[in-house]
C-alpha cells in the first residue's frame, strides 16, 4: 500500500496506514476479527465506537460488529441476498452505492 500511495501522490492524503505489512509485521488476526479495524483507529486516535466501517464483505461487517465500532456501513456489490447477509452479520446500514449515504444525511 505505501508504494501505490507514493506513485500515485495520495500519500499526502493519508493520515495512517494499515495494511498486509502491518497485518504480518504486528500478528494482528485476520476479520472477522477486528484487530485490524482496531489497529486503524488506534493509528488515528479515534476510539473505535466514534469511527464508521465501510464493509462489502462478510466477514469484514462481523469485524465492525465485533469492534463495537459507532456505525457498521455494509456495501453491496452483489444482490438482494448478499444485502440481506451484510445486515444479518451485523450492518448498521447496506448500500449499494456510497453516494446514497448522502442521500439519507
């Protein structure tokens, strides 16, 4: 992820990086453990039930949950069935497009 941020010159936007690198290097368990979504908001001082997760997987969604963290956001890129799953595995809220996140502000 650091190289792809330097070549492109988003590394200026980017206030914290959690990664596979930082994944390996700390032992942090892979979702649905939250471990890594904790990481991130730790790296930028935010307490896990002030911060969003924006999830199109499963297992990603249970990691928010489990990371008790403020508002779980699962995105649909699949069907019906997939939305319906993102909620049951613990989604504040399922979208299929983030700009309708600004629809309901």
């Amino acid at each position: 992820t650091q190289q792809v941020l330097e070549v492109t010159g988003l590394d200026a936007l980017v206030e914290g990086r959690v990664d596979g690198v930082t994944i390996t290097e700390q032992h942090l368990r892979g979702k649905p453990a939250p471990d890594s979504f904790l990481e991130g908001a730790r790296v930028l001082g935010v307490a896990a039930a002030a911060a969003v997760v924006f999830e199109d997987a499963l297992a990603g969604v249970e990691a928010g949950r489990a990371g008790e963290f403020g508002f779980v956001v699962g995105v649909n890129r699949l069907d019906a069935a997939h939305g319906d799953d993102l909620s049951k595995h613990g989604a504040s809220t399922v979208v299929t497009s983030l700009d309708q996140l600004l629809e309901s502000a």
